[in-house]
C-alpha cells in the first residue's frame, strides 16, 4: 500500500504513529506531497482526496481512504486485533468520541488558526482566509488544551486505561501547537506530563522531533 | 440507556435512525432537551457534553458517549455484528471516510451556515455569529451535494453497495439542508434520487417528515 503525505506535519504524523504502534511501516511505500507548493490542491491530488488534505491511503487494488480516522481503522482492522480503535462497544464509543473531540477542540481548531490567522502554508494555498474567525479557533485549543488537562487529571489515558486513537489526535494537536507556536499553558501539568510519557514511546517519539523542523518551513 | 436529543434536528435524527435499523429503539429512554432555550450550552448539559451538541447517550454505568460516529460506533457493535461502520477492513475505512467527508462538506458546512448566516437557534443561542464564514459555508455545502452526486452515479449506496453509517450521515446533511431551506440543486439527479429511495426505508422515512415542522421554528 502507499501513503500520500509530508513528514512532520500532524495528522501524516497520526498516521505515522498509527503505523508503527501495528508494526506495518515495512509494508508502506510512502510518496511525499509538496504542501508549500500546493500540491493537495492540484487537480491530480483532488482526484485521490477531493478534500485536499493529507494523508491518503491507496491500497493495491487501488481504493483510496483518506481522513486519519478512517485510514487508523483500517489499520487498525488489518490483523483482525485493533488495539487502537477499541475491542467492546464502550470502548470503541469513547476512543471514537475522544478522538472527535480532539479533533473539535484542539487539532482542528489549531489548523483553522494557522490557515485563516497566520501566513500558514503561504500565499499560493491560502487564497482565502478569515482571521477573526481564525483567531476564535485558536482560543478554542487553548480551552481545549485545559479540557484535556482536566480529563487527564482522572485517567492515564485521553479514552480510558490503554492507549488509543484518542491519544494519537491529541499528539497530533499537539504537534501542530508547536508548529503554530501555540505553547501549552503552564497550568496544564497533567497534559504536560501525559505528553513527556507519550514521547517515551518509540512509534511518537521520532514524530514529535520530525515536526519541529516543519514550524520553521512553514 | 437514555439518549438527550431533540426530535427533527439532524444529528439527532441520524442516531434515531441508527436505533432502527439496529431495532434497539424500545430498549432506549430519549430524554428532550430545549435547543431554542439553549439547555445544551447550560452548565449541567455541559457536564454530560462539553462541546454542547446533541446528542447524548447515557449508558445505565452513567458511562456519556457523545458524537454522532462515536455513539454510531458503540450501538452497531452491541449485539456483535455490525451492519453500519463496515466488517471488514476495507468497509471500516470507506464507511469512514465517507461519513466524515459527508460531515466536513456537507451536514457541518451546512450547520455553521445556519448558525453564522441565519437567525439560527436565536439570540439566547447564537451568541457570536460569523456571517462571512457562514456564507462560505454555504457554498461549500451546495459543492458537497454536487460531490455526493458524482458519488451517487457510480454506486447505489455513499460508501458502495450497502447501506451504511455513511448514508446516514448525507442525510442527516440533507434533513439540515432542508431545515435551513438549502434545496438540492436540479441537476443533482442521482443524489436526489438515492434520497428518495432512502425514504423508503422506514428507518428513515419519519426523521425526515419529523424535520419538517422544527424547520419553521428553528
């Protein structure tokens, strides 16, 4: 299978996780998109992902799957053993209404922010944008970020007791915090310590260091 | 289990439908909640849901599962065999995909319309309104109806060939299309046709009507 994405930038960076918490990178030839020169724009790349973001998924026979949730549940179904997207139907609820709401609150509010309220990937992608919008969005992932302080205040995990695909949007969230210079607030220790032990992880640990140099070029 | 929403609006409707076609309706307490009174952003809903959407589902260990996918998620998976968010791999990532697809360009576009462009739920509710970013909105919903027609010519069902969490979701886009007086556009034939067939499922057929009057009082 090949994946469409540019290391370093967040929900790719999910995906990376994703897959080397199932031990299936080997089995991935992944083709890198140019962000800054719009390539997820182009009529070639808006036939395999008419959503225009990255990352996709193309199988063999050649089904595309884009959506980072999507792509992580196929994955995660491939050895018939999820260990990411839950085994009984709570848990498959929680891990899926965490990772929403880390998408709602956090990743996705931190995206509209750095394309409507800052240069974002530069003049040729963002053709339109909306600042005052952009900048609501970023003070909704800054509650966000003590929504899942608070959260984590109670668990060890952002869906419960075992790592998810809940933990992976948060990283990711995280990621393009960093990226967009948006700095975790110093009150938030329990989302600060949660993070320092997501980075004890092999399958994170390169993601969050590979997305630094990203800040700067983008 | 209990279930706060409100009859006739659209991601209420999709997890009533889901409750039929999975026939768990009798085994569900549905408690209303006052949207036009703004009940779902009081403290004491936003205890149960801290983004203040509906709906909500309570399980009897007072476990809250919120967003539409997440509690679409926990219900199909209830009785072991799952008809809705795909069996095998391949399915889950398409009927993902699609679902989300069918939120980002169409049910979610066509809600911060409502919210950002029109009176929406009223002043009580409608607090900061962006009527530029809800326009735009607008224009992306009517774009993902074209989208989900080219979809709709070349499969009987949104993600393939049966139904799924994904046809529920374009509904449930539809139902709000119709609340906010959003008409499909003519020539979008196939979509318009596919939703006439899916009026034909008694799952569905009353979520629809049911929307209807909530459209002259929203």
């Amino acid at each position: 299978m090949k994946i469409y994405d540019r290391p370093g930038f967040p929900n790719p960076a999910r995906i990376r996780i994703v897959l080397a918490e199932k031990q299936l990178e080997s089995r991935v030839e992944f083709i890198p998109i140019d962000l800054i020169g719009a390539e997820h724009k182009s009529p070639a790349f808006l036939q395999k992902n008419p959503s225009g973001v990255l990352p996709v998924l193309e199988l063999d026979d050649g089904t595309l799957i884009s959506e980072s949730t999507a792509i992580t549940e196929y994955l995660d179904a491939l050895d018939g053993a999820p260990t990411l997207t839950g085994r009984t139907p709570r848990e498959k609820g929680m891990i899926h209404m965490m990772s929403k709401r880390a998408e709602l609150e956090l990743l996705d509010a931190v995206s509209v922010y750095f394309h409507h309220a800052t240069p974002g990937l530069g003049p040729d992608v963002e053709i339109y944008q909306n600042a005052e919008w952009g900048f609501r969005q970023r003070d909704k992932a800054l509650k966000g970020m003590h929504y899942f302080d608070g959260i984590l205040r109670t668990r060890p995990f952002v869906a419960g007791e075992v790592f998810s695909m809940a933990d992976i949007t948060v990283i990711g969230g995280l990621i393009f915090a960093g990226i967009v210079k948006l700095p975790l607030p110093a009150e938030c220790d329990a989302l600060q310590a949660w993070y320092a032990r997501m980075q004890e992880r092999p399958s994170v640990r390169n993601r969050v260091t590979m997305s630094e140099p990203a800040a700067a070029s983008a």
